[in-house]
C-alpha cells in the first residue's frame, strides 16, 4: 500500500524553504483546523443550543440575516489565523477588514459558514477561504489588497462538513481534495488533480427564480427543459442543494454546472454570491481543475472589484456547458 499523503505532508513539500509559500501553508493548516471543530460545532445540531437561531434584527455586511454559528465560525477561523502570517482578514459576516498580525504577509477573504441558511436541515455547510499577498509597503490602504481581481489569488479553497468533513484547495498548481481523517485527526490527500468532466447533462440552479430572469438565463434554462427534442439535444437533470460548498463538490467530483444569475428583484441584480468570499475562491478552484467560471460575460478571475462585499452573477463548471451558457448572454 502507498503512503498516505497528509495535508501537513503535501504541504511541506510545496512550500519547501519558500517564506511567502511557508506563510500561506501556515494558514492553510490553521484555517483547516479551524473547520476541524466547526464541523463538531455544526454536528452538534440542535443540541448546540441556539447556535442556529437568527442573531438580533440586523443582518450581516451583506445584507443577509445572520446566525449564531455564522458569529461562532468567523471568531473561530480568526483565532486560528491570529498566530499566522495573516496581516487582515475580510469575512462575508464583517463590515471592515480585521486586522491580526501587523508583520503578515497575507490577506485572507473567508465567507466562514456558506449555506448557514440551511443548517438546521443537515445539509453540508461549510467554509470558504481566498488567499492574498499582503505587502504594507503597497498596501498602504489594507482594503486595496483585497480589492483585486481574483487572478492575484495565491491560494484557494473550501472545507465542506458533510458526512465527511473534506478539504478542497488549490495552491496555483491543480486542485487536491482532503479528507478528514475522524480517528488520526489528520487530513488525508484523497484526490490529485481533480478534473472536472468538460461536457456535462447536470446543472443546478433555483429555478423558482426563472421568471426573474433576464433572457439570456431563461433561454438557456428553456433549451435545457426542452430535453432531447429541444436545441440542446439531450435529456438534463438537476441537483440543487442551495449550499454552495455542497453543490460546488458535486461539480467538482462529476462534473455539472452551478448558475446563480442577477435577476430584477431589488437586490438581486447581480444574484446573490459574493465576488471576494465566495466566486473567487470557487473560481479558482475550478480553473485549477479545468473548468471555468464566468458571470455571464467576463472571466470572473479578470473582474475588478468595486466593494468588499460585492455581490456577482455566478456561473461555474464543466467547461464546454459554461461556455455555452456564456453564449446566450
Ligand atoms: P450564504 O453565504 O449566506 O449562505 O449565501 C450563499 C448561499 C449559497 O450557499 C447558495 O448556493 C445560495 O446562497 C442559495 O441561494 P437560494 O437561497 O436562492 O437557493
Ligand atoms: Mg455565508
């Protein structure tokens, strides 16, 4: 039998003696131990008192109401990044930047708890992180080191708390799944080099918001309905979880497309995921596994960011599928 490859392990051998790249293994490390007793938090349910009620009347910096746990998962991931080179942190659930380490070399943009909507009914949630260089010499404005384009990511990933707690994580160099291993306590390198299938028969989108949509969504949502007799010549099937990690995996381990489109509601011009905490990060992840990610019209990796808290229309996936939603708009 080989040997297993642990996340400490595939770790050591990428950074090697490289201080920027020791830097963001450190945080990497913290960030999944961090989701280590998130997960346990999560698993714990109903009997974590309170943990998924809603948080006071205010919602969130981006508007969305906020739970307990979403509170609980951000102060646990910035704990765990306090002793780490991580000079600022952005989460979905703050409205400024944190700063931790004054000498840090990195920012890090976390959405701490995705699909925190969902989680009193036991889907998978979990933890989505994007990974900067930090240089305060450039930086003089902390902000304008998260405010750049997705393509400046050194490092991305997401932990899912399913049945089974996973790690996906791109370094620059493929996308690797992690598993958690509930009895070493370690992570597992359980998948090299993940491949997204480049043709696909599967999307997922909430299609109950069809009549919102401007022609360009709806029209491709049409051909797909309109099955083997339709323009598209195929019979499509859809799986939607409405947790983004959740159905992000799916994709990620047989292929799919994931689509949250702007529609006209007040509020939803530009859908509902955020550029910094959520699109990026995913956006790397599936380059990085051959796909491709895009809002509609530009690669969402080339966007410039206008606000921390942005919202984007994401489109994500099999290549040759988001290339052909691509051509509706
Ligand atoms: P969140 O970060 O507040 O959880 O919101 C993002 C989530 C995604 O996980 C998910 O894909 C989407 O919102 C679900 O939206 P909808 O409720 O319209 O199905
Ligand atoms: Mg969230």
């Amino acid at each position: 039998m080989s040997e297993l490859v642990t996340l400490k392990t595939y770790l050591g051998t990428w950074a090697g003696a490289d201080e920027g790249r020791k830097a963001v293994a450190q945080a990497v490390t913290a960030i999944a131990e961090a989701g280590v007793g998130i997960a346990d938090l999560v698993a714990r349910g109903p009997l974590e008192e309170g943990l998924a009620s809603i948080r006071g009347v205010d919602p969130n910096a981006g508007g969305d109401a906020q739970k307990e746990l979403d509170v609980v998962a951000e102060e646990r991931i910035k704990a765990a990044l306090l002793p780490t080179p991580t000079a600022f942190l952005a989460s979905e659930e703050s409205e400024e930047l944190i700063p931790l380490n004054p000498e840090g070399r990195l920012v890090i943009a976390v959405d701490p708890l995705d699909g925190s909507s969902n989680i009193d009914t036991n889907v998978s949630v979990g933890t989505i992180y994007s990974i900067l260089p930090y240089d305060a010499a450039v930086h003089t404005n902390p902000v304008s080191a998260v405010m750049r384009p997705g393509a400046n990511q050194v490092a991305a990933g997401f932990l899912a708390y399913g049945p089974a707690t996973i790690l996906v994580a791109t370094f620059g160099e493929g996308t690797q799944v992690f598993v958690h291993d509930r009895q070493t306590g370690d992570f597992v390198l359980a998948r090299t080099d993940v491949e997204i299938p480049a043709e696909t028969k599967e999307y997922g989108v909430n299609q109950s918001n069809m009549r919102h949509w401007a022609e360009p969504m709806s029209g491709y949502i049409a051909d797909c309905l309109a099955g083997k007799d339709g323009p598209r010549a195929k019979d499509f099937n859809m799986r939607w979880v409405g947790s983004m990690v959740a159905d992000a995996f799916r994709i990620f381990t047989r292929g799919g497309v994931y689509v949250y489109p702007g529609d006209k509601r007040k509020g939803y011009e530009n859908g509902r995921l955020r550029l910094i905490y959520e699109a990026n990060p995913i956006a790397f992840l599936t380059e990085q596994a051959k796909g491709a990610a895009t809002d509609g019209k530009t690669r969402i990796l080339d966007i410039e960011p206008n606000h921390i808290h942005q919202r984007i229309p994401l489109v994500f996936g099999s290549r040759a599928e988001v290339e052909k939603i691509a051509s509706y708009y």
